[in-house]
C-alpha cells in the first residue's frame, strides 16, 4: 500500500470515529448553555484545562515515547518491554500526585475534589493506553476506544443534566464513567494486560524513553497555556461569566482543530514509519501543502456558515460569543501549520527542537494577552493565540528545512489570506444577501484549492460505483 493510501485509510477510520460523537456533541450545546451557567461552564472548561496542563508533568510525556517507539518495533518482547516500562512509570508517578494534591487539599479546599482526581487518573490512564495502541498500529481499536469516549461522555451528560439535574457535577461524572469505559476495553480487546510484567521493567529502556519524552513536557505545557491559560486570564480579569463566554466560543473551533487532531494521528504515524524511505521529502512536501490548503479552506467555509447557524446552536445568554468565533478560527488555522510541523520533529526525534521554540511562544502568547486583556476584553486571547502561533509557525518552518526538503506555495496562501479578510468583513454585516455571497465565495474558494482532492473523491466514488453495478448485475 503506498503511503498516501495507507495515510488515507487511517484518517478514514480515525475520521468516522470521531465525527459522530463531534456532530452530537453540536447537537448538546442547546442542553449545556440551558442547563448550566456561564460560571459553572467556564469552572469545567478550567478544570478540564488544568488536567490537561498536569498530565505531561505526571507522564514526562512518555506515553509519546511509547508511541514513538513501539511503531518501529517488531519483536513483542521488545514491544512488551516498552509497554511494561511506559505504564508502570506513569501508575507510579500517579500516585505521588494523588498524594501531594490530596496534602495541598487540606489547606486550599477544592470543590468536588474526588471527582477531579477521578478524572484525572481515568483521563492519564487512558491517555498512556492511546498511544500504546497507535503504537502497536491498531488504528480500529485506537478509533474504536474514542467513540466509546466521545458517546458514554454525551449519553451521561443527556441524562445526567436533563433528567437527575445533577448540575456541574454530571459533566465530571460523565467524564469518569466514559474513560473508565475506554480503559476496560483497550485493556481486555487489546490484550494489554498480558503485555504488562514486572519482568519486564528495563532501567535502560526507561532511559531510552525518558530521553526521548521529557523534551516533549515543555512543549506539550506551552501548548497548553498557548490553548488554555487564555481561560485562565479572563477569569482572573474578567470574571467566571467571560469564561464560560470564552469556553462556548471556543467550541467550533474546538471542533474544527478536533478534526484536524484526527489526521494529525494519522500523519505522526505515517512520518514516523516512512522515515528514510528514498521520496520521503517530496511526500511530505507535498502532503503538508494540500492538507493546510484544505484545512484552511476549510475554516473559511466554517467562518462563513456561523452566522446561519448561531441562533439555533446556541442559548440566548451566550451571544456575546458570536464575536469571538472569526479570530479563534484564524488562530485554530495557525495551529493546523504548526502542528503538521510538530510532527516532522518527532518523527526525526528531535524534541529538543521542539521544547525551546515552544517556550518563547508560550512566553510571547501570555505576556501580549496580559497586556491586552483590560483594554480589549475576550479579544486579547484570539489575538494573543494569532501572533503567538505566528512567530512558532515561522520559525519552525525555516527550520525543519533544514532536515526535509519543504516548501509552500505562495500563490494559494496569498489568495486565502485575501479571501479570509473579505469573509471576515461580511461576517458581522446583519445583511441576508451578503452573508449568502459570503457562504459562496468561501464555497468557490474550497472548490478551487482543493480541485485535487474532490477529483479523487470524485474518481474513488465512481470506482466503487462500478463495483457495485457489476456485483448487482452478477446476481442478477
């Protein structure tokens, strides 16, 4: 299988995995903006977050060692060693953070303290196990372990929030329950309990592994406060309420930066399994510029939709969030550039590169929004997040050249600069006709750039037309 092929089938499956949980997840925001407060929202959004933020400190990030590792290793004991060493570390320092949280608990009292450290185990846990299973290239499972995520995590909240009204504590029950589930299933259908032994534990591959990942912990937390101390800022500046503002603006392009997360697994593997092959530059080359011009075409379509579907999507207490939505759009495409660079880096296991450009773009990213967040509000977070990702992406891009022969096209990226500043300007234009002429040039645009793509779509679709009509003749 050639590798755009085999890159394809595995988006494919990742894809399907997770949009059905992504498109329910749309259906309930009607429930979440009714059910909850701004305050309570923004409270789970923040808790949420600071998991996030933790976890890297917790795992060193050796879940992606792991990963890294094991997609290159054949031999099961060798893959058995790697499993064994990655789980037993992150079970271990598990408990040493339980164990401090639990002391700092009895002199800053934290609200629903079991449930967040419920989740932060589940979530760690289950973290480790996804990447373990990427790594072993079971691609269905690793899919198969997110919808059970994603449809638990919707179903329990339906329930919890519509019919026991259990308020701020369904969405952290929803949580545990969901990842509990995933874990139960990676650990018996994936056999990973007959890949984990003492016998196993190896200081050296420990090492090996924690050379390889703890470049990866500032990289990963900057991301996090590039992503998430936003939420942080307009808390402490702002109030609980601009939060849960901020947090509801910030789901399209959640969801929008999700779907490019999707490809993203499928694309890290793909780089690493292919390094060295003899055309290995130009298919990257070629790949990094036809999946940006898709994605970012693609959040220009997204832009232009948003003012139809608002209204219906969203509870009238969070209409504010209207206003955010264009930038953090634009700062979702930023990320899209610089992650597809991120993942040439790991594949050439050079995350050292990675942790020192990741920490001037975490220090740029949070002294702009601090000074920007009294004089223009919720705006400085977007805009923060915009020239942050800029100067990384810049910077990355330069480098990387270095190692892999890459280039963009110009052309293309200037037309969507153009075309993101037309939409933008009608966005906030109330006028009916001229969000329609909006929708249609981003609709051409997409079209356009994309011709490749839809041709095949195009080609692929007739292929398997014409299999069909010729079985259906067959039986007949």
């Amino acid at each position: 299988m050639s590798k755009k092929k085999e890159l394809f089938k595995d988006t494919i499956i990742l894809f399907f995995s997770k949009a059905l949980t992504q498109f329910i997840s749309i259906i309930m925001l009607p429930l979440y903006t009714s059910k909850l407060s701004t305050a309570d929202y923004g409270i789970v959004e923040i808790v949420t977050n600071y998991i996030y933020l933790f976890m890297p400190l917790v795992t060193f990030q050796i879940e992606m060692a792991a990963f890294r590792f094991l997609i290159n290793e054949k031999k099961e004991k060798n893959q058995n060693i790697i499993i064994s060493n990655s789980i037993f570390m992150t079970i271990l320092m598990i408990i040493v953070t339980i164990f401090v949280i639990a002391i700092l608990n009895n002199f800053f009292k934290i609200d629903n303290f079991i449930y967040i450290i419920l989740m932060f185990i589940s979530i760690t846990i289950c973290n480790i196990f996804m990447q373990i299973v990427r790594g072993l290239n079971k691609t269905l499972d690793y899919a198969i372990g997110s919808i059970i995520i994603g449809t638990i995590t919707v179903s329990c909240n339906f329930i919890f929030l519509n019919f026991l009204n259990y308020g701020i504590i369904s969405m952290y029950l929803s949580i545990i329950i969901a990842y509990v589930l995933a874990n139960i299933y990676f650990l018996f259908k994936c056999k990973l309990l007959k890949k984990i032994s003492i016998k196993f534990l190896n200081f050296n591959n420990l090492s090996k592994l924690l050379v390889y990942s703890i470049p990866l912990v500032p990289n990963q937390i900057i991301w996090w406060i590039i992503n998430s101390i936003d939420r942080t800022i307009i808390m402490l500046f702002l109030g609980a309420s601009a939060s849960g503002i901020y947090s509801v603006s910030h789901k399209i392009p959640t969801i929008y930066t999700n779907a490019y997360n999707i490809f993203n697994l499928a694309w890290s593997a793909s780089l690493s399994k292919n390094i060295g092959s003899k055309d290995y530059d130009n298919y990257v080359s070629v790949t990094f510029n036809e999946v940006f011009i898709l994605f970012a075409t693609l959040a220009l379509g997204i832009i232009a939709v948003v003012p139809f579907v608002f209204n219906v999507l969203i509870n009238q207490n969070y209409q504010a969030a209207f206003l955010y939505i264009p930038l953090l759009m634009i700062s979702s495409v930023f990320s899209v550039f610089v992650n597809l660079l991120t993942s040439m880096y790991i594949a050439l296991k050079k995350t050292k590169k990675l942790a020192l450009t990741a920490i001037y773009a975490g220090i740029i990213n949070t002294a702009v929004n601090l000074i920007l967040v009294k004089k223009i509000g919720i705006y400085a977070a977007p805009i923060s997040t915009i020239i942050s990702f800029g100067i990384m992406g810049v910077y990355r891009y330069i480098d990387i050249k270095k190692y892999i022969k890459l280039s963009i096209n110009i052309k293309k990226i200037l037309l969507i600069i153009i075309s993101y500043i037309i939409i933008y300007i009608l966005y906030f234009n109330e006028n009916f006709i001229l969000r329609i002429i909006s929708l249609i040039i981003s609709i051409i645009i997409f079209l356009i750039m994309n011709n490749n793509y839809i041709e095949s779509l195009f080609k692929l679709l007739k292929r398997y037309y014409e299999v069909w009509n010729a079985k259906r003749k067959l039986k007949l």
